[in-house]
C-alpha cells in the first residue's frame, strides 16, 4: 500500500495568489461550509471558522517528478508512468494523478512499498504555482518464497512458490510452484511472465509448463497432465474491466480407470495429445467480487482443438450474472450458464475430460458433485450440451451482530437453481420447439437457503440445506451442503 504526503500549511503558501492568480477573488479562493447536522454550537462555530480550500480554483503545474529508491528497475518504464503527472491544471488533478500513478506503479510488480510526497516546487527552474512530486519506492528482493494456502473448487491447497521478481528491470518474473491439495491432487507449474506497460492498454505473455495430478472418482477415472501453455493476456480498455485471453495448449493427457468402473469410461482412458487455441473474454462490472450488490459479470469462452494429437472438437461456454439491491439489506443475483461442445471430424475423438459435468454444492446445489446428467452403473458420463440458471437472495445476519466487522463476512442465503446435461444433436437448421424439447427435458431443479461466508476476497464458504424438487432417478441427491470455492452459479 502507498501513502501520500502533503505539507499542509507550506502548500497553500507556496502558490502566489498575488500575482498571476490576482484575477481571483478571497470568495473564489475559501469559503466557509455550514454543517447542519447534531453537533454542538461549540463545534459549529468553530467549522464555521475555519476555511476550505476548493482544490479547483489552486492554479498548480508539476515542475518535477523524483524517484527514490530506484535500483534495479529502468528508467523508461518509470517515465511511461508517470507521464500523467505534467497533465495536471490544478491541485486537484495533481491528487487525483498521483494517485492514478501510485496504482500504476504498483502494478508493475516491482516493489514492495511506495510512499508519495507532494511539496512546494523550489531550486532552479521553479514556477509560482509549481509542485514538486517525490515517490519513494522499497523494491522487491531478487528471490522471493512463499507458503500459503489456495482455494479451487470445493477443494483446498497448499501452496509452495518461490520466485525472481523485476528480473531484468522491466517487471519479468520467473516463477515455480507446487500445490497439493486435500484430495489428492497435485501440480507443478513453472512459469515466464514479461509485462508491456507501454501505451494505454497493460499487456501480459506468460509462458508455462506444467504437471498436474486429478482424480475424479464421480466418474471413476485419474488423470495426469504434462503440458505447455502460451497465454496473451490484456485489458480491452482503459478501466480494466475487460479482459481477454489469448491462449494456445498442447497437453498430454493420460486417464488411468479406477476399479470396477464402466466400460464407457474405461474406453476413453489412456493417453491422448490436444493441441488447442482458446479465446476468454470477460466483462465484470460488479463492485465486489464475492457478495456483490451491483453490477454485472459477463464471461465468454472458445476453444478450438485438433491442430494437432489425436483430440478434436469446437467448445463455447458463456456465463451471465448480474446483481441489484432494492434495500441496504436485500441483494438479489441472477445467474446464468451454457455451453455445447461439437467433434469436428470422425479422426478425431473427445474425451470425457473435455465434457461438461453437473451438479455440486457450488453448481446446481442440491446434487452431488457431478450428480446430474448422463449416468451409467452409478458414474457420470458428462455430456455435449448443458444450461444452468440460479436465482439467489443476501441478507445480513439477523441484529447485525458484528456489524461493520466480523459479522459483515457473512450472509443469509437463499436460492432456487436448476439446469440440464445431456448428449444432442443439436443443429442450426432444427426448428425452435425441436430444440427447446432437447434443452428442458428431464430438467433439475432443487432450491434451498444456507449462510455464506467471505474468506478474504476470493474465495466463499457456503453451508446450504436443498430441498431437490425435479430429479431423475438415476441423479444423486445431496440435501446437505458444504461447499468452498471461487466460482459459482
């Protein structure tokens, strides 16, 4: 975090109001502001005494930007930052670019610390109405360890990572980790990350290659994956609300079947190769990320595979959700997702890992884990097409005990949910009513009401009880609930 410095009774002395801001009367320059709320006459007189400065009206330039502490880190990557700074009118744009500049540093990786101080501009070359801006930056080490924990979906890890920050001065990094998390899971992961700070949009590469380990014993089968993954990530505007990814993956895949499995799943295990370009857009206006109350989130992804390997198919995936407040104390979500994945010739096969699945007490709460959908001998088959949708309402605990502290972590929970997995054939060229048949029928549907949980402000715990109100026979049911994750529907 930085903090900003600025000299309170030498800034406002420092400006010449005499001279070229003569055209200024004291009227435009202070003015005195009523308070009419409870305090005292006391404290009212005094309010009433005291002056304001309206920021707008102090004429300011910035003569010079220093910057202290620098080491490792280049100069032009510091001066396409701070390049801002000179824009400035008055005080108040020189407040509101500091400050803009301030997260921009922080954002190149570079340091550990930033601390910023505004003065009067003196020495030679100094105007009437000039600043001077200082930043005083703590750079990061060169080899940086860390032990942490890490949360997926319905699943916690433990994170081992060290790495080499601002490596050659321009914010590259180099990096390795190890997770391995409580069921069994496991990954290695070795990464080269160059930031492009230059122009208006913040561009990222990452180069990685990887090892993971998985086991999913709701459809009977481990996998393991070697693989390499080029990622091109930048804002698609100014305000970073939308982000793309560009990405390309080749990946080994080898399924091992556990005992007694199904012969559909057995039939897919084995090694394969899939070499895929993957496309993810997202547009996320919420004002927080976990228990919003406003705005909206907008994700779409495609991938295409069968560049090369023995893997082939087109895959689209789009998620809605979007979030308003009536009151202080009821917030209300809608969710929405779909998706559908096609082979695109008969060489090229797909496997069940690229299925989508489901059910789970961050999905379709009410089922198991991957519980809904296509089955055969008590595990889940997946399927080429699914849609989901959740309505959920958010209250503060009942009293608001620990309000404005512990107690605003968490929430009342309520929410009906439901969707469809299955194998179609669906086509373009179908009718609406042939296609909405495939969609809806045999729909799942189980609604509930719980307390959900904030763990920092990434991850969330909910503790549901789901009442399922449309199922197959064939659907695991799961009335209780404890889920932990990132995502959710």
């Amino acid at each position: 975090m930085g903090t900003v410095y600025a000299k309170e009774p030498d800034t406002v002395k420092a400006f010449d109001f005499s001279s070229e801001n003569s055209a200024m009367d004291d009227e435009t320059k202070f003015h005195k502001t009523w308070n009419w709320g409870k305090d005292t006459p006391l404290a009212e007189e005094k309010k009433k005494s005291q002056p304001v400065v309206d920021l707008k009206t102090v004429r300011t330039r910035v003569d010079k930007v220093h910057i202290d502490g620098l080491c490792r880190t280049k100069n032009d990557i510091i001066k396409s930052q701070v390049k801002e700074l000179f824009k400035a009118q008055d005080f108040e744009d020189v407040i509101i670019n500091t400050y803009t500049v301030l997260n921009k540093l922080r954002s190149l990786g570079c340091f550990k610390n930033i601390e910023v101080y505004i003065d009067a501009s003196h020495g030679p070359g100094a105007t009437p109405e000039g600043v001077e801006v200082t930043f005083t930056v703590k750079e990061l080490k060169r080899i940086m360890g860390s032990i942490q924990t890490m949360v997926g979906n319905n699943e916690a890890s433990l994170l081992i990572g060290a790495k080499t920050p601002n490596l050659f001065g321009r914010g590259e990094r180099l990096q390795m980790e190890y997770s391995y998390g409580h069921k069994n899971s496991s990954n290695i992961n070795i990464s080269a990350i160059k930031p492009f700070f230059t122009g208006r949009l913040n561009k990222i590469i990452t180069t990685s290659i990887y090892t993971t380990k998985s086991e999913f014993p709701w459809s009977g089968y481990k996998e393991s994956d070697k693989g390499f993954l080029l990622d091109f990530a930048f804002n698609g505007n100014s305000l970073g609300t939308i982000k793309h990814h560009f990405q390309y993956e080749a990946a080994v895949r080898d399924l091992a079947a556990t005992k007694q499995v199904t012969f559909k799943v057995r039939e897919q295990c084995g090694p394969t190769l899939k070499s895929s370009l993957r496309h993810i857009c997202r547009l996320d206006k919420r004002d927080e990320k976990i228990f919003p109350s406003t705005g909206t989130l907008l994700q779409c992804t495609t991938e295409f595979a069968g560049l090369g390997g023995n893997i082939g198919f087109f895959k689209n995936e789009l998620a809605f959700q979007t979030n308003w407040s009536p009151h202080e104390c009821l917030t209300f979500q809608l969710a929405a997702q779909t998706g559908f994945l096609r082979g695109i010739n008969n060489d090229m096969k797909i496997s069940i890992a690229d299925n989508f699945f489901l059910g789970g007490p961050l999905g379709v709460r009410g089922f198991e884990m991957r519980g809904c959908g296509p089955r055969e001998e008590g595990f889940a088959l997946g399927g080429n097409t699914y849609w989901a949708a959740a309505l959920h309402f958010y209250t503060p605990l009942p009293f608001r005990p620990g309000r404005n502290s512990f107690g605003d972590l968490f929430r009342l929970h309520g929410f009906i949910n439901g969707g469809n997995v299955k194998n179609t054939l669906l086509t373009f060229g179908g009718s609406y009513e042939e296609n909405l048949t495939m969609l809806t029928k045999n729909l799942r549907c189980a609604a509930g009401c719980g307390i959900a949980m904030k763990l920092g402000n990434i991850a969330r715990v909910e503790l549901n009880f789901c009442l399922p109100l449309k199922f197959l026979r064939t659907d695991v049911q799961q009335p209780i609930q404890l889920g932990l994750g990132v995502e959710y529907l």
